[in-house]
C-alpha cells in the first residue's frame, strides 16, 4: 500500500506525471510469436516504483498482471549463484556483453560457453543450474524465490508456458547447442520446461517495483523483511544487469538511464537504483529490439525526473564531520568546583570532540581520519559523537580502527560516545593492548571521564570522598562563619549508598540539596533501557534549586553513584532563622541559588550553540 | 599532498598493504611494440588515490611519469562531447560494448561507425571531432584539457609520440576505414598526428588519481577547483568508462570491481568511485588483453578492502527524518507571557518540525514527503529544520515543492529555516499564490512565527505596543500594591526606537531589565553575516537576569525589534529603598529572577532534549 492513501503526494505525483506523458505514444507492436501473447491489451499503461523503506507507489494500470518472461533471468541467475557458487556458475556462462540480440545463438568460440546469463542462450544455461531432483522440483525452487521477491505466491499461467513450449524451436536448438558443449548437462527438455514456465510466471508492474526495492535493499524485500538474495550476491546480479540487461541497446542505456535494468517481452520493465529504490513499469507494445516503448521511455522519463541516474551521484564525502570542538568550549555537565573548572578553561582544548553524520564508507572515514589525525597535536582524548551517524561498514570501521592505533602511539585514546548504536565502529577502536575503555553511554560521560583523566594527569582531581565545608560549598559561599554555624544548625545530613535514590523526577520539592561528599548522577527517562545520565554533582555544589525556587516538581532522578553525603535545607528551617541574621542568610541562599542557575543557563546555551 | 604529511594515516595504509600485497608479482610482460616503451622499468609500481574533497595519497612508485595512451580516450571524448554536442557524437561513435580487443578494426555494419569510443577506432574518430583549425591548435585544446584535470602542464613524450607514429600501421587502416565511411572528415594522417600525440602525454599515477577525483566530483578538479568537463556530461563519460573501458574484460571487471575504469599500455590504470574518489595505479607489465597485470589487481583489492562496488552501496534513503517534534514539546525561545504559553501547551501540538539530514535527492525525499503527509492531519504548520541537511538536488526540492502545494490546499504552510542555506529548497517551497514566508533565519524565528499565527487564529496574540502593568511582570511579580509603587518610583523608563541597542554581548552588567512594551531580540555573533538571534523578549518578561546575579558580562546583545519601553533597575537604585520594606522587595525580585533562571533553564534543557 502507498504510505499516503487518499492524498497526492509527490511520487505518484511524478508517476501520474510521465504515465501521461507516454501515454499517448501508440507506436510498437504487441509480440506475435505465441496467440497467448498477441492477445495482450495493447493500450495498457501500469507505473510503479518501490523503496527501500517499504514504500510502494502506483499509476494507470498497476494491479495488471502479465508475464514475467525475461525479467525473470537475473532473478533465476541470483538462485543459480546461490546453489552452485559464483566459479561454477562463471565457468559456464560469462558475464560479457555482447551487443546482440537477446535471441542470439552466438557462443564462445573458445569453449562454447554462453556470454552473458541475459541473453537466451545464457539465461537457459542458468536455468539448468538451478538444483533441484526433477524439472518440477527445480521449478518449485524458482517459484518460491520468485515469491520471496515479490511477497506472494506467484503463479504460472499455464497457457503461455505452453505456448512458449509449443513454438521455442530457437530456443530448443540453443538449449541443444549448450548440451553439445556441455554446458548443459542430461536432457535439455527438462531444462527447457522449467525455463518456458519460468517466463510464464504471472506478476504486476507493483511486483516489478517490489523486486527491484528488494535488489536495491541488498537483497531482503523491504516490505516483508525476507531475504530473496544472499547479499553478497546482489552486486553480481546487478552488474550483470548493468552490462548485458538491455542486449544490444545496454550502452545507450547506460548513458541516457544509468540505472541496472531489465525488460520482459510481454511488455514489463524492471529498473534497480541501488541502495534507494525499484520501478516496475507494464506497456506491451514492443520496439524492435524486443523491449517496451512505453516501459523504456517512461523509465528514462523517471530516471531524469528524479535524477537517478547511478553514475551522477552527489559527493558523498562532504561533511560526515558535522562539528568539531574541544572541551575548553564545551564542558561535560558535571558540576566541578571552581579550581577544577577553571583549569579544565585552561587545558581542556586538549580534548576533541567530532561529531559524525551520514554514512561511514570509505569516503566519509578518509574524511574523518584526515580531520582527526591532521589536528591530533597536544591532543589527551578523540571522543567520536556517533549519535547522528548513519550506517557503518566494515571498511569505515577498519581506518578507524587504523586511526586509533596510530593514535595509540601517542597515549591518545579514541572514544565513540553513545556506545552500542554501532557495534562495529567500538570494536575497530578496541586496539590490541588498549588500556581504557572505547565507548561510553554518552558523549557527557565519555567527556566526564577524558576530563577525569585529564585533571588527574595534572594532579587536580579532588577524590569525591572528600567532604567540602558548607561555607565554602554553593549552597554557603559568601555567609559570615557565624552565618555559616546557623546554617548548619539547621540543615539534615544524609547519608546514601551508592545507587540510593535521593528524589526521584515527578516529585513535589521539598527541600535543596548541596552535594557535601561524593557524586550524584541526575537520570531521566522511565523505561530501564532509555535511562539517560544528564549531569552529574560533585562535592561542593547544589542540587534541586530550580524547583526549589519555583515549586514545579523535579525533572530527573537524583542517584547517588558513589556512597554519598549531603546537605539537606527545607523551606521551613530556611524560615525558622529568626532575626536580622535570619534574612542575611535567607538573601544569601537565593543568590547563591540564582547564581547557581545563572552559570547552569550560561553551560546550557554553550552546550545549545555546541549542538545547531 | 597528503592531507597528513609525515603521518601514517590509514588511506595510505590500505595503500601500502596493497603495494605489499600485489608487489612479488612478476608476471605479464611490458608493451614491446614500440622501443620507447619497451624500455619501461618493468618491476616500478605505484599506486595512489584522491577524494573529492581534495586529499591525495600515494604508495610506491607515485611520482614516476608514463604516458597516459589509452586513458585519453574517455578525457577526449568528453571534449569532443563539449565541442560538437551529444548528438553529432553520437552520430559518429555508438556507446555499445562489444566484447572485442582495444585493436578491433570492426565497425557497424549499418553504417561504417565504431561501436565505442574506448576501442582504438572509436578514440580515432573521436579525436577527429576535437575542434581546431590545426593539428596543432587540436594537440593544444588536448593538452589544455588533460592540464585542468590533472592541475598542472602536462608535457608529451616527443619520443613515444614519434615511436607510435612510425609503427602505426593498424591504426592507420583504422583512420583510412573511417575516412572511407565519412566518420573522418579531412586528411586521416593529421587526425593521426593529434592522436599519437594524445596517447603520448606524460603522468603519473598520482595524476591519474586526480583525474578519478575529477570526474568523481562532477568535473571539478577537487585540489584546484577548476572545471575540467562540463557537468552534464560527465555521467557520459563515466557510462562509456564503465560499458566499454576494459574491452572484452568489461563485465568481468563490473562484476569483480564495480567502478568505471580504464587503463594505458604504458601501465597505466584509472578508476573511479563517482561521488567519493579517484584511483591511479602505475605497473608496466601487461596480460594478454593489453591491461597492467599489478593495476588491475591492485585495484580489486582496493575496491574490496574498502567496500567501493558502485552496486553495493549502503541504504540511502534511511534516516532523511533525524528527529520530528511539535511545539508542545519544543516552544520558540521567545519569552511570552504565562496564559499564551498555556495555550501554546495545548494548541502547539499543530505547529510540526523535522529535522532533515543527509542527502535530499529523490529516495530521501521521497521519505521526507511520505513522513510529513502522514501526520499532516491538523497541522497548522510545518517547519523543515535543514541545519544538518547535505546536498539537496533538483528532484529532491521539487519533490518538497509538491508537497508544499498538496499542504497548502489545507492552509498549512512549509517553512525552511534556516533559509539561505539551500535556496533551491527555498525557491521549491514558494509555490504559486503563496501567502506566507517560506523561509526564516533561523529554526527558533520559524517557530515564532508559527506561534504568532497559531495564537492571532486563536485570538490570544497579544500585541507587543501593549504596556505590562510593572505588578503583573516578571520584575514585579508577587509585591503588594503598595510595594510595586515603591519599586516603580527607583525603575527608571526608558523608550528605544527599533534597531536601538539595549546592551551589547560583553558588557559589564550595570541594571536588571523588564520589557514593558515591544519586543527585543537577543542576538550573538560578532561579524554581521555571522550573527544569530537567540531569542526574543516580549511584553512582561526579564532582560539581563543572570548578569545581574553573577555580575559577568552579557552573553548577548538585546536589540530593540519595534518600538520598545523598558524597566531599567539597577543595584544602587534596588539597594536604596529603606527599611523592613526594601528587604522584602530585594528578596522578592531575587526570587523572581531565580524563578525566571529556572524557567529559562527547563525550557534550555528541554531544547537540549530536543537537540540530542
């Protein structure tokens, strides 16, 4: 089904725009060679283009079936790869185009071999490759991987098969000049019934759409999530499309279409834009070279209209690094205390951060490495922010695997950060011999810990075992020692485990807090898996001021990640200090707070301009 | 050079492995036809690659020079494609494969024409069709030609040239056979001289790979940003490389390899990944079809270690959609009074924002159209966030336009933001009769704008000439009566005209601002092009908050949008109000401030959120 039913949308759009602009071409001729086929209505129009996100849209006669005829020869070829592996395939039928017809009786003068699988002789040596113990066996096989491309059963209209089989006196005389060489082996008979029938497989223009997503989607139909092709096997089906799918007008397609193709002589067309999507097309008046001029056109139509052609790609190396910066301008959100802050102002441009986008292909990780590697002077820490990357493969993976161990070299870890969406990416950084860990949960934490590491090279970590006084804590900054002592008369101490729960998000506010020893993670998120760390708090500095000060419940869980120590003020006890000194302290707690979350806001919109 | 002199960055890595890999082999043997060329140093290889970003690699024996032969033939031919038009080109010289050796004197029956410009007789005629009064005026426009794809002068090897020449004789029956046939016009021998000159151009390897990079990048040398073929017609030239450039290996090599190529007698091998890189290899001993025996495999390796199969790319189209949100999640920084945010909670949810990324070509758009129609039920409007957005092409913004017509027949418009970036995308959107903006500086603006018309159609707008009552605003929120006349009596009132600047970014904070009437925009950035409006205050709320608390300077400067009367407060003014009191007016303002850092901070992280 189209994803937009009811309403136009741009694709049909398109469609419904090149349906009428071939529609009215009458010229061509229906394929005589067989009654079944000459009754075929000639006037009949169907477009239908597929992606590989499941999309499928139609136009005109879209839901017609017809026969599949030579459209189903790169799909039998895929099966033949499959059973019998590329060498034994290729040792019998070539993969070279010939310029000739897609009749032609022409084999290697060398070996007798045919040229390509597209062409008939060819295509009926594939044919018997397939395995299978009888001819109907063998033709079970083709019709279930026909359905596996498709999504459906297919069936066999029975009267075209035999009246293929009736009137294929050319083919008989190819299928026997194969066996006479060898390429086929036993009875050409059988081999040629499960061709016949194999051509008279029933199928729509929507279904042609359907296969070619399903090429494009390295071989599993996208709309059903099976598997018709192994996917090492795609780029062979496909290349041999490319070069030999169009016989003796491949060239020109090429130039003027430039996506792989195949045509069918009861008027389907079937094109393959690689990795984005399939178009099916029925019109069954022929050209003389046997394929659909309304097919041919309107692919050729489609193909400039939305500019598939394969070979006029844009550049695809561009910007797959998204943003760079370093840690001076952008700090983890874990609170530190001042002396630690202003020296990670200092020496945090020592760590790097890149944030990745699109696709990590050979192109993109040149891209990457010739960034990271050409700035890698000075640098403690490369951390890779994966989280608006896109597919990976092996070959990204490797050179970033080759960039971590060059950087090894010079103490320098490589970090992807959230870990886990690409499995493959931290597993290439996994060195041989590396002695920290390659992947956090997130950027803010892979940040946390290169701070940590970086701060404890230059011996100015404070251990969160540590206790800060109140009066020099956020919470105290700025009160008298006298103003100090009232203010501890009147705040709880709490003391938590680690992975204790100090106020959970959703709850109303009933005090503040200042973080006396230890670290406090502040975690949002329900659901167990989606858990997000936001920030963290070290000793010294305040929590749950906002809502303290506004009264609105508080936005994420605090949890204590170490054993953890901290000052607990109500409003009450805040009130309870009688007197002048009372409302000193009370004005000094509001500014302390206020300035609390006038430095929170200023990080925020660092952290904004760092993230758009 | 390479983008990491002194480095081993993991490009040249992959180079090195292979070097290593194909080096101990020996066999094949160097073109002897000629003396000149039979002298080549046998055992030499060298291999390197460029992207289209402009980095160069290499490995081996990268800067040796040989000449270029047959790797002209398709550079040639896209200038004969420029001189004479597509049309006359292809009158003359077919783009069909044939199977047949580069030597082949074989033409079209029909018409006496060769079957493709890579074979001997097709490069021939080509070169005939180069444009010059002279041979030497031709030779010249040649030379010039192959200068613009290399980057620098390229000289002919005067002795291979004349080698050639002397020793020709099947490619002079070649000339003679065409000139027979009318594909030749004129003296054959003076098309000759031009052609043996062509093939005799010196390069090296790493030249070959700029010339790949070249053509990968749609014509432009990617090292000098100079044009070396027009852009339409390099998917011409690519379609010819990859149909005929290896001869009768063609299919073998798309199969195996899957990138246009072609290669030189000299040693020389060209292939390219259109899009992403160019290849050049160098190694003089040749197989039995005339091909560098190291070149070829040298660069299936290097196609299958880093996965470059042109019909095996990756999924294009997942992913266009980065993120979607409504404006009940996401509001514009714009500061509005308490009941407009209220109804922008309930109602905002109209308001639709996708994040675009990657690639707007068809299959993304196609996904982009699909996501929006079917959530376009209800929606007021909707923004298409392009900040991370790559290239968008013809088809891609057309699609948009479509879909901005479909929207609005429903009176919903399609914004871009930030304009500027993507003008096509822009130019799509403003589809006929339109009568909004399509475009805004920036997604926040956008999203203003939204609101506005949301809240105007809900008849909750409040205009900005409106004045605040001082005890309604933030700054005054909760004193009595009788403390917002004592507050009012040390506010000084300032009137700004638009374009009037309230403070700038980096001024020492001198006052606490409320905005009483208009609307001022708080903008960051020094360079005019470069400055970005952060958010926008509104009748009632506070300017300078945090500076105010923490005493550093602005973050931004706030500029009056239309006419503007503020609330100017300073600390002298504040601290002067007597008494019991100016105490409980101090800590109510500090509270409002803090509350107003909180609310501001709630939003930050929320757009956090949004962003991450």
């Amino acid at each position: 089904m189209s994803r937009t039913e009811g309403r136009e949308d741009p694709v049909t759009a398109l469609l419904e725009a090149v349906r009428r602009q071939v529609e009215p071409d009458r010229s061509g001729t229906v394929a005589g060679y067989i009654p079944q086929l000459a009754q075929a209505p000639p006037d009949r129009l169907g477009l239908a283009a597929a992606t590989v996100d499941g999309a499928l849209y139609g136009a005109g006669d879209d839901t017609l079936t017809f026969t599949i005829q030579s459209i189903s020869k790169p799909l039998v070829y895929g099966l033949a790869l499959e059973d019998r592996g590329v060498e034994e395939v290729m040792a019998r039928v070539g993969v070279e185009p010939t310029g000739e017809a897609f009749n032609s009786i022409r084999l290697t003068p060398e070996r007798g071999t045919p040229f390509n699988p597209m062409v008939n002789a060819g295509a009926i040596a594939t044919t018997g490759l397939v395995r299978g113990d009888t001819p109907a066996e063998r033709l079970e096989r083709v019709r279930q991987m026909l359905g596996r491309y498709v999504g459906h059963e297919v069936e066999v209209d029975g009267a075209v098969r035999d009246g293929e089989r009736e009137t294929g006196h050319r083919n008989r005389a190819i299928a026997h000049l194969l066996r006479n060489s060898g390429v086929i082996e036993g009875d050409p008979e059988a081999v040629l019934d499960v061709y016949f029938a194999q051509c008279a497989a029933l199928v729509t223009c929507r279904d042609l759409a359907v296969i070619g997503a399903t090429l494009a989607n390295r071989g599993v139909n996208p709309l059903t999530g099976v598997r018709a092709l192994a996917e090492p096997l795609v780029g062979t089906v496909l290349s041999v499309m490319t070069m030999c799918g169009m016989y003796d007008q491949a060239g020109r397609w090429v130039v003027e279409v430039g996506l792989p193709a195949k045509s069918g002589v009861a008027g389907g067309v079937l094109a393959v834009l690689p990795g984005q999507l399939g178009i099916g097309t029925f019109s069954p008046r022929l050209d003389e070279h046997g394929n659909s001029v309304r097919g041919m056109l309107a692919c050729r139509r489609i193909s400039s209209g939305a500019e598939l052609h394969l070979l006029d790609p844009p550049n695809a190396a561009r910007e797959t690094v998204r943003r760079r910066y370093r840690c001076s301008a952008r700090r983890s959100r874990h609170r530190r205390d001042a002396p630690a802050m202003a020296l990670l102002g200092r020496i945090g441009d020592r760590i790097r951060v890149y944030e990745l986008q699109g696709e990590l292909m050979f192109a993109g990780a040149e891209a990457v490495t010739g960034a990271v590697l050409a700035d890698s002077d000075g640098a403690s820490a490369v951390i890779l922010d994966v989280r608006r990357l896109g597919p990976v493969n092996a070959a990204g993976a490797r050179m970033m695997g080759l960039m971590a161990e060059s950087l090894q070299e010079q103490d320098t870890p490589v970090i992807v950060a959230p870990e886990g969406t690409h499995p493959g990416l931290a597993d290439a950084l996994a060195v041989r011999g590396v002695a920290w860990p390659t992947g956090f949960p997130s950027v803010d934490e892979a940040l946390k810990w290169c701070e940590d590491r970086l701060l404890a090279g230059a011996g100015a970590l404070v251990p969160v075992e540590d206790e800060v006084p109140l009066g020099r804590s956020e919470l105290g900054e700025g009160l008298t020692p006298g103003e100090t002592r009232r203010l501890e008369a009147v705040v709880d101490r709490l003391d938590l485990a680690a992975g204790d729960v100090l106020y959970r998000a959703g709850d109303p506010p009933d005090a503040l807090f200042g973080v006396a020893a230890g670290e406090v993670a502040l975690v949002a998120g329900v659901e167990a898996e989606k858990r997000v760390r936001i920030a963290a708090a070290t000793p010294g500095t305040l929590l749950g001021e906002a809502s303290f000060v506004d009264g609105r419940p508080y936005g994420t869980d605090a949890v204590a990640v170490t054993p953890v120590r901290v000052w607990r003020l109500t409003r009450a006890a805040l009130e309870e200090i009688p007197d002048e000194e009372g409302r000193l302290i009370r004005t000094r707690v509001l500014l302390n707070i206020a300035r609390s979350l006038a430095d929170r806001l200023r990080q925020a919109a660092q952290e904004i301009g760092a993230l758009s």
